[in-house]
C-alpha cells in the first residue's frame, strides 16, 4: 500500500529550507534560494543551519529542532533539504514522532544522505516524499544557474498540476512491468540503515538504488547486506539510477539481483548526476521495460484545504 502523498505546492507558497546533514556552502545555498523564489515560493532558512560542527551543519538536536519545527509548523508548505553529506541517520534519534504524526504532512524534498529521512518518514509517518535535487547542491546551484532538464524536472513533481513525467532509462536488465509504490535511495544509506527500526521494507514495492564513489566490491558488499538482512524480500521490480564513480558497477547489481527474477532497468538520471531528476517514494510507480521508464503514479494524495 502507497504512503499518503502530501498536496503539492502553489505558487506563493512558503517553504523551508533546512540542514539535516553536512555544512551548507552559504553562497550556494544564497543561489539556491533565488531558484525557488523564480518557481514563486516564498523561502525561509532553518534558524540554526549555519551553527557549523565539523562535517555536520550543527548538534544533533540543532537540525532536528530545525526539522522538526518546519515539519509542524503550519505556515510552511513544504520542507526542503540543502545538501546531503552525513548526519541524517543521526537526527532520527531526536525527533518527535508522535507530535510529527499529528500534523499534516507536507512535502519533503532531498536525496542522497536523505534516504534516512525518507525511509523514515515512509515508516514512522506513512508519508510519501521527493527524492529528488537539493538548493545548495550543483545541479540547482552552480554559479551558471541550475541544470534546466533537472529544474524542470522537479518543478513538474513538487509545483505543478500535472502528472510527473516518466524517467526513461537506457538500458533494460530484465525484462518484464511491475507496479508499486516506490522506496529505497542511495545505497550506502539503506545499508546503513540495516538493523534499525528504519530499515527499508521491499515487499509489494519498486526499488530505486543509486550511488556515488562506490567501487564494484563496496555495492556488492552493500546489496549481500540488504539481501541477507531480508531489506529486499518481495521486491517487485528495481530501478537503477545513476552510479557515478563507481566503476562497472551494473555486471554486480545484474549478479546480485537478477535472480531475485523480477523487472529491472538501468541508466536512469536520478541520484548523483547530471541531470537529476525527481522520484516520489512511498508513492505508487511502474515500471514498463518496453520503454524504460519508472513513472510515477500521485494517487492517495492529501487534499489543500
């Protein structure tokens, strides 16, 4: 069953832009500000982004006091995430479930080391979320503007009315279609996340991976992981995203999950390249090999008042 996906936005709109991970770069979060003021939203900063602890934006309960208080706060629209890094995990510990569960939910917008918020929102708060790009991170916030294929991308998921629009990989694996809704993210996080009360949950569901920097033995260490921890069980189909530096990295993926004998296609641009684009996870998606695309499907979706 599919996660209640949040209303999507409209123009005037206010957001918050939070640090639940690594340091935000001030200039490129300043120039990622200005690209989702030119999509009409209005944008406020979490107050204690820029408290800088070493390779995190701040304490622990810093940035999930930031989170937090944007998630519940019913003034803003939706909650979107400056960058990943490291730290998510970390955040998980101090936020407020309960008081989180009992407000209406919103969009939440990140990737990378946002997998852990995303599969925690999908389980704690059964809410569906964008994986998708990031205001402080390059493909929003180069100094030569944001890679268009990718804005508008996301704009099509997050703001607009319409449909998102599929995304077409370029190579099929295994053949077949699948339907269900979508999770998992960038690979490292979902092993990470083994063991925990937020582990990824596969059974009924889609699968995305993706990575970065990860040579062929390191994804095969991480996808044994998953296999042996149960995380993929029930699987319905995997969609493979972009894998940048990582090596030859699909001959491991097709070992690994080839015999799990279900759909999977490749080449798809979203995780860590160029473009990016967006995803809902917990959202329901197909997956058609015919034409090698993951399309997702808004349905269960919260009504605007």
């Amino acid at each position: 069953m599919s996660e209640r996906t949040p209303p999507r936005l409209r123009h005037g709109d206010t957001v918050a832009v939070v640090a639940p991970s690594g340091p935000v770069d001030l200039d490129r979060l300043n120039r990622g500000r200005h690209v989702l003021t030119g999509l009409g939203l209005n944008v406020r900063f979490g107050p204690r982004m820029l408290i800088r602890r070493g390779y995190l934006a701040g304490p622990d309960q810093a940035r999930a006091a930031d989170l937090q208080e944007a998630w519940c706060d019913p003034e803003i629209a939706a909650v979107i995430c400056a960058r990943g890094g490291y730290g998510a995990t970390r955040v998980l510990d101090h936020l407020d479930w309960d008081k989180m569960e009992a407000v209406r939910p919103k969009p939440l917008v990140g990737s990378s080391d946002i997998t852990a918020l995303h599969l925690a929102f999908q389980r704690r708060l059964g809410v569906a979320s964008l994986f998708g790009p990031m205001p402080a991170c390059s493909t929003i916030s180069d100094e030569e503007g944001p890679e268009p294929r990718s804005l508008s991308h996301l704009k099509a998921s997050l703001i607009s009315s319409l449909e998102p629009r599929p995304v077409k990989g370029d190579q099929v694996l295994v053949p077949g279609s699948a339907i269900g809704p979508v999770t998992g993210g960038n690979l490292t996080l979902l092993a990470a996340l083994c063991g925990t009360p937020h582990q990824m949950e596969s059974r009924g569901r889609i699968v995305l991976l993706e990575d970065i920097r990860e040579e062929p033995y390191r994804i095969d260490r991480m996808l044994t992981q998953l296999l042996q921890a149960g995380c993929l069980d029930g699987a319905v189909g995997f969609a493979l995203g972009s894998w940048v530096e990582c090596g030859e990295a699909l001959p491991v993926l097709v070992e690994r999950l080839g015999p799990l004998g279900v759909p999977i296609i490749a080449g798809l641009p979203i995780g860590h390249g160029t473009p990016q684009f967006s995803v809902w996870l917990g959202a329901d998606g197909v997956i058609d090999t015919e034409s090698c695309s993951l399309t997702g499907l808004i349905g269960n979706q919260d009504k605007a008042p």
